[in-house]
C-alpha cells in the first residue's frame, strides 16, 4: 500500500524537478557564546551520560549510500551516539548520520539545523541540494541537518523488498467489494509486520520525541548553547516537539510549510484533502478551466483506471488508479510542477499512462531499475508510533462522504488511508495529537502558505497558537506550493533572513502577497 501523503518531505518536490568523516572551527558570535565540537563550555543536557554529552565528532569526507552518491564541496559527515531508549540514557546507543558546511563568513553565529520533513526524509541527502537556496544564511551559520533514527543512513528501516512493493502497488487503496478491502488491510498488516521484523527493538524508539531528545544532544555536541532550526513540513512538528521539551534551549527556530499540532488522525487526513483539493481548483484556474467541472474530469479519470489500468512505456507496468492519484500529486507540491501535470493528464485521457507513473515513481522514489528508497518506510513507522489513533474499517466508511464532499479527487483516497495507514500494527502509539507549547521560548517564526497543498495554511496559525503567547509569531505568504522561503518571494525571504541572522522578529500577522 502506497502512503500518498502525510505531511510528506520536501523531497517529493525535488524529485519532480530533477523528474563518516576532520573540519574546522570557524570565528564565533556574541550570539552563540563561542564554539567548539567538543562543546566543553556548555553545560550537558540534563540526564545525558558523560560519555555521549562530551563525545566529540570526526568530520570527514562524505561517502555514496545506497539511494545518493557523496555531496561535491565542503560537505563533510560524521556520526553521532545517542541512546537508543532516551529512558534508559545508560543503555545501548544508536548511530545518527550527520552532514555540515561550515559557515563561509568570519562573523559566524553558529550551527542552523534544517529538517526537511516527511517523517522519514533524509537531511543529508537533502541539505547540499538546499544549500543554494539558504545561500545567505550560509554566511553566518553552518549548515547541519542530519537522518533521524530510523531513516537512511541513521539505522534506515526498509519493510519490504522492491518487488513486494511493486506488487503492493496493485492493491486497490480505495477499496469497492469486500474482498478489496480485505485485501487492502491485509496488505497494510503485513507491512507492518514486515517493519517490526526489519526494525527489531529500533520500532519503539523512533518517534518525534525521540527524535528532539536527539536534537538537544546534537546542539550541546555541535558546540551550540541554543537551537538554531529551521524546520520544514513535518519538520515543524518535530520543531514545536522540542520546543516543548527544552523551551529555554530555543535560539531562531524558523517552521515554514506548517502540520496543525491540533489536528488528529482523521483531522489530518481532511486537511489534506482540503488543501490537495485547494491546489489542484488554482491548478485548473490557470489553465482557464473550470474548478469544479475539472475535478469532476479527473474524477472520471481516475474512476475508469479503477476499472481498467491504462497501459504506460514500461511493458510490465500499467498505471493504476492508485498511481496516477500519486503522479496528479506530486506535481501540486510546487507550481513550477504545474505544466508537467497538463502533459500527463492529457496523455492519460488519450491513453497513455507513462507520464504518469513517471511522476508516480518521482514521489515513490522508484528509480529505473526498479529499486524504491525508504522515505515512506520510515515515515509510516515513525507516524505510527507517534499516533495512538487506529480507525476500524466502519469509522472510516461511515466518514466517507464527509471526506469525498471536501475533494471529490482526493477524499476518498485519504480518507481510506486513515484506516489502512497504522491498520494492526505491531507497537502502540502515543498520542493523539503532539504537545507544542513552550512557554518561556524566544520567538519562534511561523511561516504559512496560503497555497500549500499537503500543509494547508490553517496549521501555521494554530501551530503558534499552541506554541503560546509571545512565542508564535505568524508570516504569511499568498502563494502556492509546499513551503514558503525559497519560492519566490523577496518578501518572505527577507523576513525569515533578518529573524535568522539580525533577530529581528517579524510583527505578528504580517503578510507577503
């Protein structure tokens, strides 16, 4: 079963667009009260065992992994020690893969930490490819971001093999007979099951908690007496977590693309369909159609492929309607994206499936051998250790129509997913929604995009609500895609630049049209 969003990484969008380890120090900043990788002037986390809080990191020259050859530049990795079970600190440790370049400028300010999102998306694949668009941050931070436990390079959980998924890709993800939904749990439990055999022990301590102890670990260890982040889609979550849990530790935290902290299983799901069905009636506007009569087209559309698979370039593969949901989706995550999903829609309806699956396997990460990355592996363990909700097969039917009546595209699909998503999985979830606020945190820069499909701009608002007073501060940018720095607006940029490297914090409720 294929996962077609959450509130997925950044990735997705890069797919579209392309179609450890020695480093020195650099000056330091009245900012950030010097630095030094063994950190010896900045007191340990608390509950931290001497040996992993005074550990000190070998930067070295990056190696080629099994889904990303080794970055060009000045890009240097290295591994951090954490524990395992961040409640038996004294225990068994784990292995997190980190990627730095150090600040290019003399007046450094010290470590930014990016997350990319997903759960599961891998930072150190993903950080030299971001770099040039947070070039004048560079200046005055090295830029860090690293693969949280159980994703890629740190301790990366694989499910299942590349043919099992290729096959998962038949099963039916809106199911219409009895026997199809069968199929469908099925599959979703033996995924499961497939992850817990995988995983081992790792399955339980892999979740965004977890994951934010680390990242204190990580800022002591990188020499850095407050957390300067920038976090983007899920990473805004992970971002309010660990604000939460160290709000004294906060530096210039910067969410951009933001997940509403309020929202539940189902919550999300409806968000989502709210936001995807939001993008794709602009999509339709700028190509001169009708809204609603277009949605209705691709309603249609993905309604036959139900019936019958369309045939596509590659012999052995049709596309499904599954897959062509996902290849409508991806190119909704950026606008730049929006002239690839013209030509694949209109192939489709002359019958020709390539265009497509080609975008389908974009945001599957399938490359053309047929071999699949873990992003979705990941993030599906992570999310459902995260979320103790499990809809039974009638909650979600009975919610059906409400879901179909947000997106007539999109609803069934998602709502769907909210029972097959963590459907008998193997370890019990932890909460129903995440705890965010962070009373005494400096300011932290909350950016929402009216447009953005898979984060719908209401979370940024109630992700700084939650966050608290004096803390959330909200910059708003009318604009489509995933994410707001970067995209093209001067506005937006300029005032996530001069919070991040002035502190100069933004009036709340400021706009970028």
């Amino acid at each position: 079963m294929t996962r077609l969003v959450r509130w997925t990484a950044l990735t997705a969008a890069a797919a579209l667009l392309t179609a450890g380890c020695s480093g020195g120090s650099s000056g330091k900043d009245k900012d950030d009260g010097g630095r030094s990788d063994a950190a010896p002037t900045i007191a340990a986390p608390s509950g931290v065992p001497k040996a992993l809080a005074s550990q000190q990191l070998d930067w070295g020259r990056c190696e080629d992994t099994a889904d990303s050859p080794a970055p060009d530049g000045d890009w240097r990795c290295a591994t951090l020690k954490a524990p395992l079970d961040w409640a038996d600190p004294d225990g068994e440790t784990i292995d997190l893969a980190l990627i730095r370049s150090e600040a290019t400028g003399d007046e450094r300010i010290g470590s930014l930490l990016f997350n990319f999102g997903g759960p599961g998306g891998s930072g150190v694949s993903m950080m030299p490819s971001y770099a040039d668009t947070v070039s004048s941050l560079h200046e005055r931070y090295d830029l860090v971001s690293w693969d949280p436990r159980g994703v890629a390079a740190s301790e990366g959980i694989r499910c299942r093999g590349d043919e099992a998924i290729e096959d998962a890709e038949s099963v039916d993800s809106t199911p219409d007979t009895a026997a199809e939904e069968q199929a469908y749990l099925r599959d979703a439990a033996a995924f499961g099951q497939g992850c817990r055999k995988a995983a081992g022990e790792l399955m339980s301590h892999v979740s965004t908690t977890d994951t934010a102890r680390d990242m204190d670990l990580m800022r002591h260890v990188l020499g850095d007496a407050k957390l300067h982040y920038f976090g983007i889609s899920y990473g805004t979550e992970l971002g309010g977590v660990y604000a939460h849990l160290f709000p004294k530790n906060v530096g210039r935290m910067t969410l951009d693309a933001v997940v509403d902290p309020t929202a539940d299983t189902m919550g999300h799901a409806e968000n989502q369909a709210r936001g995807f069905q939001r993008a794709l009636d602009d999509y339709l506007e700028s190509t001169g159609q009708d809204p609603e009569q277009g949605s209705r087209d691709i309603a249609d559309l993905l309604e036959r492929l139900d019936a019958e698979p369309l045939p596509t370039s590659s012999p052995d593969r049709k596309l499904t309607q599954t897959l062509a949901l996902t290849g409508i989706v991806l190119p909704l995550y950026s606008k730049s994206g929006w002239p690839a999903l013209t030509s694949a829609l209109t192939a489709a309806e002359e019958g020709d499936g390539s265009e497509l699956l080609a975008l389908a396997d974009g945001y599957n990460e399938r490359d053309a051998s047929g071999h699949y990355g873990t992003t979705t592996h990941s993030q599906r363990v992570i999310s459902c250790l995260d979320d103790r909700q499990r809809p039974t097969l009638e909650e979600t039917k009975e919610l059906l129509p409400r879901f179909e009546k947000v997106s007539p595209v999109f609803g069934a699909f998602l709502g769907w997913d909210t029972a097959g998503w963590c459907h008998d999985w193997p370890v019990a979830g932890q909460h129903e929604t995440p705890e965010v606020s962070a009373p005494g945190a400096a300011p932290i820069l909350v950016v929402g995009n009216t447009g953005d499909p898979a984060t719908p701009y209401e979370g940024a608002r109630r992700m700084a609500d939650e966050l608290g007073k004096d803390v959330g501060v909200v910059l708003t940018w009318e604009g489509e895609g995933h994410g707001a720095y970067g995209s093209g607006s001067d506005c937006v940029d300029s005032a996530v630049d001069a919070y991040l490297l002035k502190g100069t914090v933004p009036e709340d409720g400021k706009v970028c049209s």
